[in-house]
C-alpha cells in the first residue's frame, strides 16, 4: 500500500460516509436479534451491510477492515436461513466490532487511515474472532485469507460499489440496494394489503419508532434555532446526522416513501452547510413539515402507521418535492413566501378514517409533539417502561421500605432480650458464689459448672451475632432507602423534556398571526413528577396561546410602543419550599384595567362603588370566572372566556395554586404553584382520636395552635379570629363520626384551610409534624370513603388515612352555612317558605361560587358537590327540587351523573339543568339524550336566559 494511496482524503471522505451509513444498519439489525430470533430478511440486511463496507474498504485500501467485512458478511451469509438466537457472547462481540466501527467513522479524514493501521492488530483479532461465532448446526466459516486482496476482488463488487458510494456530505448518489428498493405495485389491492400487513407484523417498527422519536427532536431544536440564526451552521452536522440515520432507519424497515422523504431533507441541509442555501423561515417551514411526517408516526400503532402511508404515499412524495423545489432551486423571499401555503396535511379521507398525517395548522397544538426543550437527545440511553410497571415499582419498593423498618423494632426487642441475658448471667453468677461455700456434691457443682460454661459460650455467641445483625441490618435499611428513592426519581423528568413541544407551538403560532416573538424556558433541567408535568400540559399550551394571541402586541404596535419588535415570552420553572413553581411571563401590553373594570361593571358582577374599592390583585381574579374574557374580539385562539378558568380547574385539580400580575403596557405574569409529584406527597401529620392522619399541605394554609380562651362562640359555633378573618372552627372528631372529648384541653390545634375569600379552622387533637408520603390509592372494593382520598403506610408499619380536604371543607361549610357572617343570603333564602333547593354539581370551586351568588340573590337554598360521585350520594341522602351540573368532571362526569339520577325510580323525578363549557350541536345532543331537561352554555350564566330556565324548572312564575 503506498503513501499516495493513503493521501487520497476525498476517497477517504467517501469510505467513512459509506461506514457510517453501514454501521447504522448493522446496529439497529443487531438490536432487532437481541429481542428477536433471527429471521431472513434482518440477516440479509445485516450481510448485505458487512459487503458495503467490505467492497468501500476494498476501494479505500483499507484492507484491514476489508477483511473483517468479508468475516462477517461470511457469518450473516451462513445464516440467512436461521432460526435460533445467537448467544450473548457472539451478539456483544458483533457490537463491540460495530462501536469500532461508528468510532473510526467519526475520525477526521486524515487520522483515518493512520488509526486504522494503529488499531490493525485489534482488527485482525476480531476478525478471527467472528470466524469462530458457530453456525445453527455449529458449523464455523472458513479462516480469513492472510491476504485480503486475494479473497476481495473487483468481481465481488457490484457495479454501484466499484464506482459509487455515500457520503454524508453530498448525500447518497448511489441507487438504494435492492432489499431497499421500492416494490413493484401489486396487481390488487389485496397483495397491497399483504404486503402492508406482513410488514406490520415485524418487530422492528418499534425500533423504528424510538428512533424517529430521538431524531425528530434533534431535528426541531436544530431547525429553530437555525431559523433564528442562519448563520450558525455549527449546528448544521448534527441535523444531517440526524436526517441521515432517520433514512436508514427507514430502510431498514423496507418503507421507500419516507426513504425519499428523509434523503430530500438531508440534501437541503447539505446544501446549507456548503453555503448554497441559507435557511430562511419558509425553509424552515417545509423541513419541518417533513419533520412532523415522521412525527405523526411515533404515536400511530403498526396498523395505523402502514395503513396511513399506504393512503399518503402521493402527499409524503409531494412533501419531498416541496422540500427539494423550495430549496435547491432559488429560495424565495421571505415577502414571496408569506403569500404561498405549503403543502397541508390532509387529516381525513373521503371515508372519514384517520391519516398517518396530523394537521398542524388547524389546532396549533394538535402537531406540535416534535418540538425540543434544547435538550441533547443524544446523551443518555432511554429504555421505554409503561407508567403501570412504573407504579408496580413504587408499590414493591414501598413494601420493602416499610419491611425493613420491621428491622428497627427486631433490635430494639433483641436488646430488650440482651438485657435479660445479661441479668440471667449475672443471676448465675450471684447464684454460684452463694453456693460455693456450701457442700452441694460433686454431681451438682459438675452441672453448675457446665451450666455457667453454657450461659457464658450462648453469650458470646449471642453478643457476636447481635453486632453483625445490627450491621446487616442497617445496611439494608440504607439500601431500602436507597432503592426507595431512586425509584421515586424513576418518576422524574426534567422539566423541558416535560415542554418539548412549546417552542414548536410558539414558533409556529406566532408566523401564524405574524407576530416576532423570542421564546425561552428557564429551569429546563428542573425534575417534576411525570403525571405532574402531563397534566400541565394544556394549562400551559392555555397561556401561551393567550399571551401570543392578545398579550403581545404586533411589530408595528410595539415599535409605536418603543418596544423592541421582537417581543419576549418567557416561560420558568424551579422548586420552591417543596413544590414547582412555574411562572409564564411576557413583557406585552398586560391586562387594561380600564377595560376589566368596565366589564366587571357590565355583566352585573359588582356595583361601581365597590370596584373602586378593589386592589389591582383582587381585579385580576375575575379573569379566572367563567365566561370572562376581555378580548376585543373572537378568534380561533381565544376571547370566548374558557382559557383561564380552564386552567384555574386543572391547576386546582392536581393540588395546585394560581396568581396572576400585570402592569398595562409593561407585562403580564401568571405563577403556577403544583406539587412535585403526585406519587409522594408533603403532608401534615395529625392525631384524632388516637389515629394518625395526614392533611396535604398543599391544601392547608396554615398550622396554628391558639389558646381555647380565644375562641368565641358566633350562632352556636365556635370561631377564631385569625389575622383579619374570622374562621368558623369545625372539630374534625364531628366530621369523622368520633365521640367528642369528654375532657377539653386548654390549647386548641387547627389546620387553617382556605376557599376563596374565607377561612375555616379544621381542629384535631395534635400537631404531629411533616412527612413526606408515598400515596397509595384506596382499594376499590372499599368504595367511596368519606373525607378519605388515599392510604399511606409509616415507616413503623402502621397505615395513615389521607383526608380529601375538599370535601373535609364542604362538610365544615356544610355545617356553618347560615351561621357565618358571608352566608346572610343564604339565611333569608331559607326563611322564605318557598325557598327551592338546588345542588350544584361541579369540580371548578370559581363555577359553583359565581353560581352560588346569583341563585341565592335570588333565594334559592344551594348545596355543591366536587363530582357526580359526591353529588349521587348527596342527592340520595338529602332532598333537592333541582340539579345543576357540569359535563366534565373527574370520577363520574355530569352525562353519567344524569343517567343514573334518571334511572333511580327515586331521584328520576328532579329536573337536571347541565351547564357546560361544550356549545357544539353535538354535545347539547349527547346531553339531552343523557336525561338533562334543559342543556345551557357557561357563557350563558350571566345571561337572564339562566334565571329563566331555573325558575321554569322549579316551576316558578
């Protein structure tokens, strides 16, 4: 080999695209026969990849890896028609051979060949090594030739190999392999249909799918921030990396259609990366939609997924072409591109049957799942586990914390026993010195003696195993502690992983009501519970919408604003005193006082003279009741009222709390306070009656302990006053069923709980302290506990009931209603002799408030519950003339609610009145058909249309 031959660096270029591309397939194939046996198809793959890199080192010079090619295309050749596994000895040897080889694909062009001789002696052992891997029947290949260019000749080459082969800078130029190749289009549709569904049967889309999964991420994050800066090619490797190893991945699984799809998106940022384009947003545009191609297919099951390119096949294509024309030809301007819609994704077809295809632009959340927290994808290897085997993790990892506490009263009871073993020893000893100055016989000083030998060997004995027992022990109570926590960090995420596909949304949204927005997320690494950040999900996607459509202003307003036309959308997320604190902020034109304060004015919620009376913060929370909005207009991102409330629930829903903070003109911001996860909870451990229970602190506002003297007695009820409130105090002993205390104690301990603006005091015998709890839920069979949501177990063993505070609240309101200072309306109502119960049944707190209001101004008598389960058991304990629900609610919604108060022979009588935020034809049916006699918006309850369809109900004039 000579010295010019090893000079020749653009040949070199070319090998090391051609190893990489190879490599790929080898790895993703060796993946597939670790969870599968063998089958045809991977090994002729796997063999058809160790012949390129065979034929390219054989081009190259490179004859070391010339000869380990031919080995191993030998091997996969013998094996073609395999059955069985191979063992995890030859599969860890084929990876280790295939790491060497993504390794030496990564060397500069000239450090190549020199690595290569450098590493040569490791090469030739590994190829003696995949000589010996055994055949099914136990059959070795032939031993490699000493001589490479013996056994590799131009003859072996095909025609493609010996003139043509692939480099990751100028993409493929060579004709796919014929194993890749796009099959002939079958006579029928029923071939069609075979040839779809066998393919769904394979494995290796599950492969395929996680890695879609990794490099649309890579692709996106890149991809915007490309679009901001277009200058920065740095990042421009990654992306074809990217684009390229989504091509392989797509053929391996035999799917041509996306082959081309992934090939026309690498040339595009090739020609970037060589200074031939420049990305521009309408770029940006149609790579992304290839992007949100392979998107569509992560969540799409085998069916789906072959079903939905079958169908798509002409779209994916024109998809591709879009992405070549826009391009490779003469980009357009960013002006000429403004007028001319990309390609759209069509999401039904004529039959009504889902696409592969999302549509992104008709709901900007509905395709945004490719986006990116900026996070490398690259860094840690994920292994996919579902939340089932996750919570059965928690469950046995609970158990055996709670287990080795059990260790902790096992000492305790052994020392208590080495006592007693010393005091019998010493026993003796008294005993033996009293004795030996009597005559007690040979016979029974013999026994004496053995016995004193005896008590003193089992004590050393005792005393040894007690130490190492003691060791043992606590060694494994610091690895439960250990496994414990670690599995609860199994739960974790970071934060921007939770949010990936925010900036996507924001970018997107934002081209699409033109406005120039810079997004950022803070605290991306801040760790959240899984289920947590899920369910934040749409409370987030809810404020961005809001600020992007009517709290950031357009370019040209802000530059009349001397604001810079980029504006800023922030959104942050740290840990603060146990909990996550997420605060979503824009420095747009913020809320219009003026214009809150007239509509407050004009919907009749408060008279004039008060809302001059109102702070900016008390102003603010009328955003959050139903129905409020104060858009100029309706859009299709908002101004119908529901954004705020809608996240008011959700926030509400999972333990959470919520403030806002605006200045006109200056910013906006809306602080979100959740728990870090709803698998181990912060609570307050208290003592009723003996019996330890835990109060979430999340729901407590405070922990007082105040002397008995203080409470003063107001309609027959205790009450504190606290701070500026005056708190109704409700003895937990009632509201559990517990005899009351037959000797009262001079200090009194409450747990402060808040709803809305007033105060209740929930007293309890004593102020345990803080604990964190894993939440394990009731049993099913138990049914419905009052006042309880879930179980924990102590570490000593014992278990702890966990209160439902809201429903711990309504039972204290229940008992206060009338004889509080804020229920006066409440009171006259129920003097009024044809005063009508109502019950209310709805998870928003804000909803059942406003309702509350406006039916007891005008007399009414009226009960709440927080779901249908609530409000069916309170409708069979007590009397109501009237139900009004919600539909969406959790536990049993309001449809099933009104089935069930229909097909009781005993409540079928009430009228329902079902109060929704769903206005469509169809819902208003599906409620009607439910049983409900009369189906109202949310936005109708300011309206005289409500009043008048209650008082219909109730039979009213």
């Amino acid at each position: 080999m000579t010295k010019e031959r090893w000079s020749e660096f653009s040949l070199i270029g070319l090998f090391k695209g051609e190893l990489f591309t190879q490599s790929e397939l080898l790895n993703v194939g060796l993946m597939t026969l670790r969870l599968n046996p063998p089958t045809p198809n991977c090994m002729q793959i796997l063999r058809t990849a160790a012949h390129s890199i065979k034929g390219a080192a054989r081009i190259a010079g490179l004859d070391p890896l010339a000869t380990l090619g031919h080995a191993m295309e030998q091997v996969f050749e013998r094996d073609l028609e395999r059955n069985t596994p191979y063992s995890d000895a030859d599969l860890s040897l084929l990876e280790g051979i295939v790491e060497t080889l993504l390794d030496l694909s990564k060397q500069e062009e000239a450090r190549l060949p020199g690595e290569i001789e450098a590493q040569s002696s490791i090469i030739d052992y590994l190829t003696g090594e995949v000589s010996k891997i055994p055949g099914e029947m136990g059959q070795a290949v032939a031993e490699p030739s000493a001589s490479p260019a013996a056994e590799i000749s131009s003859a072996d080459l095909s025609p493609e190999e010996s003139v043509e082969t692939t480099s990751p800078d100028v993409g493929p130029t060579a004709p796919l392999d014929d194993h890749w190749d796009e099959p002939e289009e079958p006579e029928s549709s029923g071939d069609a249909n075979q040839y779809l569904t066998s393919l769904a049967n394979t494995s290796m889309l599950d492969l395929f799918r996680a890695e879609v999964e990794t490099y649309t991420g890579t692709l996106s994050d890149g991809l915007l921030a490309l679009e901001r800066n277009p200058r920065a090619v740095e990042g421009l490797n990654g992306l074809m990396r990217a684009a390229h190893s989504l091509k392989v991945a797509a053929s391996i699984v035999n799917l041509p259609i996306l082959v081309e799809l992934a090939h026309s998106m690498e040339d595009q940022l090739v020609a970037a990366q060589k200074g031939k384009l420049v990305l521009k947003p309408d770029h940006v545009d149609a790579l992304l939609a290839g992007v949100d191609v392979f998107t569509g297919i992560i969540k799409k099951d085998d069916a789906s997924l072959v079903k939905g390119l079958s169908r798509d096949r002409e779209h994916i294509s024109a998809i591709a072409r879009h992405i070549q024309g826009d391009t490779l030809a003469a980009p357009r301007s960013a002006n000429d591109g403004a007028s001319e819609a990309s390609p759209t994704t069509q999401t039904e077809d004529s039959e009504g049957e889902a696409t592969l295809l999302e549509e992104p632009a008709g709901d900007p959340f509905a395709g945004s799942g490719s986006g990116s927290s900026g996070m490398s994808h690259e860094t840690k290897r994920a292994v996919r586990i579902s939340s089932n085997k996750l919570d059965q993790l928690m469950a046995v990892s609970s158990e055996f914390f709670v287990a080795t506490r059990a260790l902790d009263r096992m000492l305790l009871q052994l020392a208590q026993l080495k006592k007693e073993q010393d005091l019998q020893a010493e026993t003796l000893s008294h005993l033996t010195q009293a004795l030996s100055a009597r005559d007690i016989g040979p016979k029974a000083e013999y026994h004496l003696d053995e016995l004193c030998r005896f008590n003193a060997s089992v004590q050393r004995f005792f005393n040894d195993r007690l130490l190492r027992y003691e060791q043992s022990g606590s060694d494994l109570v610091q690895l439960s502690n250990r496994l414990h926590r670690t599995v609860i960090s199994s739960r974790m995420m970071p934060f921007g992983e939770g949010v990936q596909a925010l900036p996507r949304m924001v970018r997107d949204l934002a081209r699409q009501i033109g406005k120039k927005v810079l997004f950022e997320i803070h605290g991306a690494e801040t760790e959240a519970d899984r289920d947590i950040l899920d369910k934040l999900q749409s409370p987030l996607k809810h404020l961005i919408r809001n600020a992007l459509d009517h709290g950031l202003e357009t370019p040209e307003e802000r530059r009349a604003a001397s604001k810079s036309e980029e504006a800023r959308l922030v959104l942050t997320a740290v840990h603060h005193a146990g909990m996550l604190s997420i605060t979503v902020e824009d420095d747009g034109r913020g809320v219009d006082f003026d214009r809150l304060t007239a509509q407050i004015v004009e919907r009749g919620m408060a008279e004039p003279s008060l809302i001059e009376n109102l702070s900016r913060k008390e102003l603010l929370e009328f955003l959050f009741l139903p129905g409020f909005s104060t858009a100029k207009k309706v859009s299709s991102l908002s101004g119908r009222g529901v954004g705020l409330d809608v996240v008011y629930n959700l926030v509400k829903e999972i333990g959470g709390s919520l403030w806002i903070d605006s200045r006109t003109g200056q910013f906006m911001r809306i602080q979100l306070q959740v728990p870090v996860t709803l698998s181990v909870v912060r609570t307050v451990l208290v003592e009723v009656d003996g019996e330890p229970y835990a109060a979430p602190l999340s729901k407590v506002h405070k922990c007082i302990t105040v002397d008995h003297d203080r409470l003063i007695e107001v309609d027959g009820y205790p009450h504190l006053d606290w701070e500026d409130h005056r708190l109704g105090v409700v003895s937990v002993r009632k509201l559990l069923g517990y005899p009351k205390e037959t000797e009262p104690s001079d200090q009194v301990n409450l747990l402060v709980l808040q709803q809305n603006d007033r105060f209740f005091g929930l007293e309890v015998d004593r102020l345990i302290g803080h604990r964190h709890l894993v939440v394990r839920p009731l049993d099913d069979r138990l049914g419905n506990v009052h006042d309880i949501t879930a179980a924990s177990i102590m570490e000593d063993g014992s278990v702890v009931l966990i209160f439902d505070m809201d429903e711990l609240l309504h039972s204290a309101e229940r008992i206060l209603a009338g004889k509080s200072p804020n229920a006066a309306a409440l009171s006259r109502a129920r003097s009024r002799p044809e005063s009508k119960r109502i019950l209310i049944v709805d998870d928003s707190a804000t909803v059942r408030e406003v309702e509350r209001k406006i039916l007891e101004e005008q007399g009414y008598q009226v009960d709440w519950a927080g779901n249908g389960v609530r409000g069916l058991r309170t409708l069979k304990r007590e009397r109501f003339d009237l139900v009004i629900s919600d539909v969406d609610m959790p536990r049993m919604d309001g449809l099933e609610l009104t089935q069930r108060i229909k097909a009781d022979p005993k409540l079928a009588g009430i009228p329902v009145l079902m109060l929704s935020y769903r206005e469509s034809e169809r819902d208003r049916d599906r409620g009607l058909a439910a049983g409900a006699d009369v189906y109202l918006t949310k936005s109708d309850l300011y309206e005289p249309a409500f009043l008048e369809q209650v008082a219909s109900l109730l039979g009213r004039d």
